[in-house]
C-alpha cells in the first residue's frame, strides 16, 4: 500500500503553516513528522492556539 | 517588595529607550532581582513589570483573564488618562483598533482583514514586493557608497508596501510616513510635531489626538471613495465589511486603517534598519550571512528578537489571579516589556549577543495568543525578500557615524543608521 500523501495544517489564530513533509525542525519535528503523530497537548509555536483549533488547508 | 521609583521611572523614560544600555539595565536588574513585583513612576497609576519570558506568554496566553481594552492598552500617566477618558465618553482609548479591543469584538474585527495576511494570500505579492526591494537597493546603490540606511531604505521599503496593500497612493506615502513618526515619536523632539521635549499630559495628548485627526481625516475621504468605487484593496475591505452583521463603526475602521498605516510598517523598518547597524557592527555575522543565506530566516528571527519594536503593551486582571507566585488583583495593571522578555537569560544564551544562527529563537516580540501581530507574516516576508536582494549585491556593511534611536517607550527603533558599504 502506498504512503498516504502529506498535508498541511493551519493555525486558526495566526497563520501558522504546519507540513508534515518539511516537519519544523526548530521546534523538534523532523521532517515528515504526520499530524496525528504530534500530541494532543501540541501548541501552535508562534501564539499557543491548541492543535484543535487547526484546519488542514491545501496550498 | 515594590520597585524603586528611579528604576520605575527608568523604564517609563522616552530617552532610557533611546539610550538602549540604561533600559537594558534597568531590566536587566529586574529580571533578577524583582522578576514580577508593582512600579509607581511619578504621576502613574502602579502596575505590575512583567519582565519575564514565560510570565509574558502567560498572561498572553490567558486572553480573558487579562484583558487589552479595560484600562489603557499603552502605559499613561494619570493625568492623560484623565483628558482622554473626558474626550472619549468615559474610554481610555483614542482609538478603537485590535489592540483595544477583547471578544467577542477582537475575534470578528481580526477575521475581517485575516486571510489578507496570511501567508498563502501574501505568496501573491511576492514578485511585486521583490520589485519594490529591488528598487530600493537599486537607489542605494546610486547613492554611491555610503547612506543613511534607516531613512533611505529601512524607513522607505515597508512603507510602500503596506500603502499598496491598503491603497494609499505613492504620493502620500511621505505624510503617512510623517504622521507615523509624529505618533510612535511624540515625546521626541526630532519626531514629534511640536519639536520639543515635551512631557506634560496636556500637550501630549492633544498632540497625539491632533495626528490621529489628521489620519482620521484622510481615512474617511478613502473610506467614502472606496465603498462608491470598491477596488482590490485593504481599504476596500475596511469600507465595505460588516461585523457582527453590521458595517463597521467609525471609530472601529478609522482605528483599523490607522493601525495598518503605523504598525504595518513602522515596527518592520525598525527591525530591518537594527539588523543592518547590528551587523555592521558584528561583521562576522554579516560575512556568515554573506557566506550561507540559508541563514536568512535565523537573521530575521535574531533582528526581531534584536529590536522588538514594540517595547510594551498593558493588560488588566478581569478576576483575582495569581501568577509567578504573585497574587494579582481583579483590576491590576500589568505591563509586558518585550524587550526584556527577548532578553531573559533563562531563555536565550548570551542575550545581549547578535547571533544569526541562534536556534531556537522563541521570542515574544510578535506577541502571543489572541493578539499576536497580525502582520507578522508580512513582515518577515518583505525582510526575507530584502535580505535576499541584499546580499546579491552588498560585499561589505560598516558604520560611518553614530547611529541614533527614538526616544519612545512604546513603539521605537532607530531613527539613524549611517553606513559604508561597498557592492560585489
């Protein structure tokens, strides 16, 4: 079965973009991290919205 | 224990923001010795000195429990507060911006204007804003050799970008630019419209309500022409949008338009003319850059965190709460100092070093939670894009003066930076 293609993530409150491909190696995610592999208590590293209050957006 | 009233009135002092080292000082010393305790400068209400990194994310984070809009969102003496809640019907606020505002109001006013910033939107401007950089270093280039690089380019670029985003017309961007620094500057004498130091309530006020006027003045001229002939604009939104199924107040979209015309450019021309004398002073930072400019983005982060622009915002306690150990009360003041949160040595190793490889670089100068800067996407795009053109062209940066800051303790960074530079 082939991977499931990566997504992309926004944060509701400030734009914050997280892509499971790119990951976000500043805050520890290494590339290719998926979203549900990130905690539920994940907070948004640019204004602390919580991981609920994320869309997924397709860029 | 409370604040001393010298290092209280230190870190209310327009000139201790222009001198740098006494500000960094004084916080400096607060941040060990008295992280969280109550100041009561002359002739202000005490509040609460928020000096601490993870305090300052705190009560950002905690957006109902510490609320912007109850008492004055910047610091005021009480006498000024006084005129302009006897002006405003009772409010402590000349404008009524995202800044003033708490929700449910906060959340409906910032959807409107959001998805302009954000950054998939902004990825459409990105060959025109390359263009309007290009430009700028193309007229520094001419200027053969040596410039003031705050006022021929810092000042300039992200002003004519947050014009065209809004739809002022190129030739107003000089008043717009004016009346930003008669606002942000009003107790510099070089900046301020009534071109002395000034410190009493009454003057400043009614200084600081005259330049609001006149951007008030302009903006509805705009307003009334945008909503006969809508374009594909800022101001377009602000005329034609509704909130809470409502057009938008006058004071709400005067404010709007005034905060997008001060802080969409101001705050960012700030950064980028501290990261240019920055590394013209640390020329090993300049030649890493020079040398890797996949260190771009950590020169962005650094600068922020190096000139956190804006130097405080006020919060009030809606409940009785407690925080780092201190009881605060239903009603309290709280003043969140970004530069000293930007500086806390319990979070950044040598704080007082310019590093363009720091990592991580979590600084607080964009705010946090509800009311982080809505631009801030804007802004370390055109730094991106700036510094990208930059190092094409520049082989070396060095001082040919004395730099100088405005002397402001809200909203402030250089005023001079003169460099020599020579191209590759």
């Amino acid at each position: 079965m082939s991977e499931q293609p990566y997504k992309t993530w926004q944060c509701r409150t400030c734009g914050y973009i997280y892509d499971e491909e790119a990951g976000d190696p500043n805050e520890g995610l290494a590339p290719g991290t998926r979203w549900s592999d990130l905690p539920d208590t994940w907070i948004c590293p640019l204004c602390g919205t919580p991981k609920s209050d994320f869309d997924m957006i397709e860029l | 224990m409370t604040i001393s009233t010298e290092l209280a009135n230190t870190i209310v002092d327009p000139r201790a923001y222009a001198d740098g080292d006494r500000v960094d000082q004084a916080f400096a010393w607060l941040r060990q010795n008295a992280p969280l305790e109550q100041a009561q400068p002359e002739g202000f209400d005490p509040f609460w000195v928020v000096t601490r990194h993870a305090d300052i994310l705190e009560v950002e984070r905690q957006n109902e429990l510490f609320h912007n809009g109850d008492r004055s969102t910047v610091l005021t003496t009480i006498e000024a507060d006084q005129k302009v809640r006897a002006m405003m019907g009772g409010s402590p606020h000349l404008v009524r911006s995202l800044v003033q505002m708490d929700n449910p109001d906060h959340l409906a006013y910032r959807r409107l204007t959001q998805g302009w910033f954000m950054p998939q939107n902004l990825r459409k401007l990105e060959d025109r804003i390359r263009e309007i950089a290009t430009g700028f270093l193309d007229r520094m280039a001419a200027q053969g050799g040596s410039c003031d690089f705050a006022r021929d380019v810092a000042f300039l670029y992200p002003l004519h970008v947050i014009m065209e985003v809004i739809g002022v017309p190129e030739t107003d961007e000089p008043r717009m630019l004016k009346l930003t620094q008669e606002l942000f500057g009003s107790a510099d004498p070089e900046l301020n419209r009534t071109g002395t130091e000034t410190y009493d309530a009454q003057t400043g006020v009614d200084t600081i309500q005259s330049v609001v006027m006149d951007f008030m003045m302009y903006f509805n001229a705009m307003t009334e022409d945008r909503r006969k002939t809508p374009r594909e604009d800022l101001a377009t939104v602000i005329a034609n949008g509704e909130v809470h199924g409502q057009p938008l107040g006058h004071l709400e979209a005067m404010s709007y338009y005034i905060i997008a015309a001060t802080a969409g450019h101001d705050t960012t021309s700030s950064t980028t003319a501290a990261a240019l004398w920055a590394m013209a002073e640390n020329p090993e930072q300049f030649e890493k850059v020079k040398a890797d400019r996949s260190l771009i983005p950590g020169l962005i982060e650094e600068s922020i965190r190096w000139a956190t622009p804006v130097k405080h915002f006020m919060r009030t306690a809606t409940d009785d709460a407690e925080l780092a150990g201190k009881k605060i009360a239903k009603g309290d003041w709280l003043f969140l100092s970004y530069p000293s949160g930007n500086r806390d040595e319990t979070v950044f190793e040598d704080p007082f070093k310019f590093r363009v490889d720091r990592t991580p670089n979590k600084h607080v100068a964009f705010g946090y939670g509800a009311h982080v800067c809505l631009g801030q996407h804007l802004a370390r795009m055109e730094m991106r894009i700036l510094w990208e053109e930059f190092f094409k062209r520049v082989a070396s940066v060095e001082m040919a003066g004395e730099p100088k800051r405005m002397a402001a303790s809200f909203v402030c960074g250089p005023k001079s930076v003169p460099i020599r530079f020579t191209l590759n």
